[in-house]
C-alpha cells in the first residue's frame, strides 16, 4: 500500500533524465550535506562520484515521505495528473485532423480529384472557417486549464495549511516589556515589525538569523491613532489625532524618513483626526477614515499625494477599511451601525454601491474574496460573512452566507486592529478581547478555527501543555513567515508585553 501511494512521485522522477549523461534517473538524496543541483543523479555518476548518501530513487521517497504525506494530499496530486492527461488529449484531438485534400497531386487523376475535393471544400464550408474554429476551441481548452489549476491549487494550499500547522506548540523566543500603552504593526512578508510607545514614539525592530534586533528610534511630534505598511514598497503610514497621515520612506541603510504630509482629516474641537488607513497593492493609493464620519481616496501623481474622492456615507466615526483581494472593491463600517461598499467609475473617482444597517455598532470589514467579507458588530460573539450579488444598476445586493461563533468580540469604542487575510494561505487572522483567531478555508470555501496548542513559554516544559484552544491571548497577533514565528501584543497586569514566539 505504500508502495502504490508513492508510485506518482517515483514515476516522476524515474522520468526525468541526467543533464550530464542524458540517462535516466536512478539515485536521489536527500541528505543537507549533497547540493540542490546533485540531488538526482544516474548510474554513471553513481560509478563516477560513489553513493554515499544516496539511494535508489524507490527507496528514498519511501523514507521521505514516510508518514509525512496525506491521503488528500495525494488524490489532490492524482487528481492533477489526471486532469493533464485529459488536457493531452484534448489538445492532440485538435492538432491531429485530417487533411482536407489529396496529396497526391503530381500526376493528370490525382490533380483532377484535388480540384474536386477542394470544390467539394468550398461548398461545404461557405459559411465556417475550420481553422478559426479550431483556434477557438484550443482557446476554451485552455482557458477551462488555466481555471482547473487555480482550483487544483487552492485546494492543495488549503490541504498543506490545516495539515502543517494543526494544533502547533508556540515557544517564546524573544520578549520586551513596556510600560506605557503601545501599538503594534508587523507584516507577512516582510523581516521587520513596528512598536508605538504611548502613541508617540515609535521602535523598529528587524528579524536577523541571530534574533531580533532595534533598528531605529523615531520621536514623534502627535499622537498616532493608526498605522499601516505597504504591501509592495518600502513605506508606512502613521494616522495621527491632528488628522495628518505622515509617510515614512526608508533609505538604503534601513531607516525611514519622513517623507509626506496628506492634511486628511481635520481634528476639530471634539474629534481625533484619522481613525484608519488602507494601501492599494502597489502604494500608489490610499483610504483614509476618519473621525469626522468622513472616507477619503488618495492617489500619489506628481510626487504628491492628491484627494480624488470624498465620500460621506457614515454619520460616525469610521472603524474600518478593506479592500477586497482585486482592489476593485473598498468596504467601510462605522459606529453608526452601517457598513458602505465603494467601487471607481472611469474617472476614478469612487461611489457608493450599498450602504447596509445593523442593529448593533460594525466593529471591522474585511474582505477575503473580490466578493466575500466579513463584519463583526460590537456586543456580538459572532462574525459574519456575505457575498456581493453584483447587478446590472448602480446599487449592489448582498447575501449572508453564514456566521462564525467566537469565544470573546470587540466592546472598545475604536478598533485598532484590522482583519487581515492572507490570500495565498486562504487564512484569516482576527483579533478581538484580548484574542487571537486564526481562521483557514477549506475545501468547501467554509472558514474554521485551526486547533492551536496553548501558549508554552520557555520556561515551561513540553510536556507541560494542555488541550489545544482556537485562540492566542493578546491584543494583536502578526504571522511572519506563517508556521514560524508570532508577533504578539498582550497586557500583563499594568505592563505591555510584546512577544515572539515560534510554532514547534
């Protein structure tokens, strides 16, 4: 049986030919100690180089994948061969017609035949063009390939996430305490993470192989509410209680400087300024929210940042922004019991598509499709997920398709931290109360909990652990590089700890 389930893989590479003698492959390793490029070698470099550390390519993946590969794992890899074989097939089909006319065309009769077949042709084909039929038929293979591998390939991310990091330990590795208030921001992608002290003095610390190390101080003149990086530049954004949102760019030694100052939102007697900040995928464009009830689009022409679009659909303070996964899409929710969904005409300036009341205070939107998202209302153990029906008019339609029960919601006034969701892993992270959820869609487009193991510091024994829960504790949680490592804010007592850990 278990030679049966890794034959796929054996076959594979029993395939592939040896670039230096152009013969078939017959030993792999997979020992540190051998480089990439002599993982798979032939018979005649086994003679030339020896086979320490090698093995025959059967026995090898049998002892790779040795309890190591699921089942679902391995119909998923079936099932893509499977689909390929089709698509061979269908594409021979296509190349391999037949001739419409005779070959034979060097003597009197195989002549006289041609031109009848070829009048023959022409009557029978006044109206159709074989040759563009066949181009549009190749295009429709191919497009229907292109769509079952997106789907091959959503469905092997989301085997791969629940069966790696199920129930994971998570070991501390790195922690500082503070004693004023802090805020936190870390990206997926990037090695670094940022620490607002008491809103006004801001730490940014990089991710070395030998740990965690301060890169730079800043001292801020006002009060930040919010910040956010860029996704595709080297840039953040701090929202401050004067409504100015500073940009910050970084040099080539690894600092940032201040850059830019977009007079956003204005702070008023009784108001805070900027509340919330959004980035497109190439920075080129920013939401802002704000406590004036105001949402405002900015664009980056010129080398300064312009206003495009000022919309006023909310009546309160604006909690939330997100952009759907295509950035065709912006949503907002509000304290007014209301979340908005925006889209750009051809000028590019934005429009309001729906505006939708609930009975209870929106906390945060977040997308996780271009016409999924999710909301959670203040009060409410619950977040819930619906899809834009898009229409023919000017005005979407909305459906909810489920909720999802949580241990603990937001009851804060302000929300500081926003969903994210991480298209790749299909996996959202949600904070709320002091807790953090890590949410992974499955086969069926369902979103759940992933069991993780509880906290284990390292002065804790391993064996010490108890039952997994579906939550960390703390205030916000970054995943760099998911499956690593944890950047985590929480309250302990009257301090403010931020901790690294990893998953074992």
């Amino acid at each position: 049986m278990q030679i049966e389930q890794n034959q796929l893989i054996i076959d594979y590479i029993k395939q592939l030919q040896c670039p230096i003698h152009n013969m078939p492959i017959k030993f792999m390793s997979y020992s540190p100690n051998v480089q990439n490029n002599q993982k798979l070698i032939c018979s005649e470099c086994a003679e030339t180089c020896g086979l320490n550390n090698y093995k025959e390519v059967e026995c090898c993946v049998k002892e790779i994948n040795k309890d190591k590969l699921p089942q679902p794992i391995r119909n998923a890899c079936q099932k893509h061969l499977e689909f390929f074989d089709g698509f061979k097939n269908q594409v021979v089909t296509l190349i391999n017609q037949p001739p419409y006319f005779l070959e034979s065309t060097q003597n009197r009769k195989g002549l006289s035949e041609f031109k009848r077949e070829l009048e023959q042709y022409h009557r029978n084909n006044k109206n159709s063009n074989n040759a563009q039929q066949l181009v549009e038929n190749g295009k429709k293979i191919i497009n229907n390939s292109i769509r079952q591998l997106e789907t091959l390939s959503n469905d092997l991310t989301s085997l791969l996430t629940n069966s790696q990091y199920e129930q994971q330990n998570l070991t501390e590795i790195w922690r500082k305490i503070y004693q004023n208030s802090i805020l936190l921001e870390a990206d997926f992608s990037d090695q670094e993470f940022f620490i607002l002290i008491d809103r006004q003095q801001l730490e940014l610390y990089n991710i070395k192989i030998d740990g965690i190390k301060l890169q730079q101080k800043y001292q801020l003149k006002e009060k930040v509410n919010c910040m956010i990086k860029a996704q595709s530049k080297p840039l953040f954004f701090l929202g401050k209680q004067n409504g100015i949102v500073e940009v910050f760019e970084q040099l080539t030694n690894g600092n940032y400087v201040s850059s830019h100052q977009i007079e956003a939102h204005l702070p008023g007697k009784y108001q805070y300024g900027v509340s919330c900040i959004i980035t497109n995928s190439d920075s080129s464009e920013i939401i802002t929210g704000g406590y004036d009830a105001l949402v405002k689009s900015w664009r980056f022409r010129n080398r300064q940042w312009n206003l495009i679009s000022t919309l006023n659909q909310h009546r309160q303070i604006i909690n939330s922004l997100s952009y759907n996964s295509d950035f065709s899409i912006f949503g907002s929710a509000s304290q007014d019991q209301t979340f908005s969904l925006y889209t750009s005409n051809p000028q590019n300036l934005y429009a309001n598509k729906l505006t939708q009341t609930k009975q209870k205070r929106v906390n945060t939107i977040c997308f996780v499709s271009p016409t999924n998202f999710f909301i959670s209302l203040n009060q409410d153990n619950k977040i819930y997920l619906y899809s834009i029906q898009k229409t023919e008019g000017q005005i979407f339609q909305i459906q909810q398709l489920y909720d999802l029960p949580l241990n603990e919601m937001n009851t804060e006034l302000t929300v500081e931290v926003q969903p994210r969701y991480y298209q790749q892993l299909q996996l959202l992270i949600f904070q709320n109360n002091y807790r953090t959820y890590f949410l992974c869609q499955d086969n069926q487009n369902k979103f759940q909990t992933i069991p993780i193991s509880r906290y284990i510091s390292r002065s804790q024994q391993q064996n010490n652990a108890t039952q997994p829960e579906n939550s960390l504790q703390g205030i916000v949680s970054r995943i760099i590089g998911y499956g690593e490592l944890s950047i985590q804010l929480f309250k302990e007592g009257p301090s403010y700890v931020i901790r690294a850990s990893k998953f074992q």
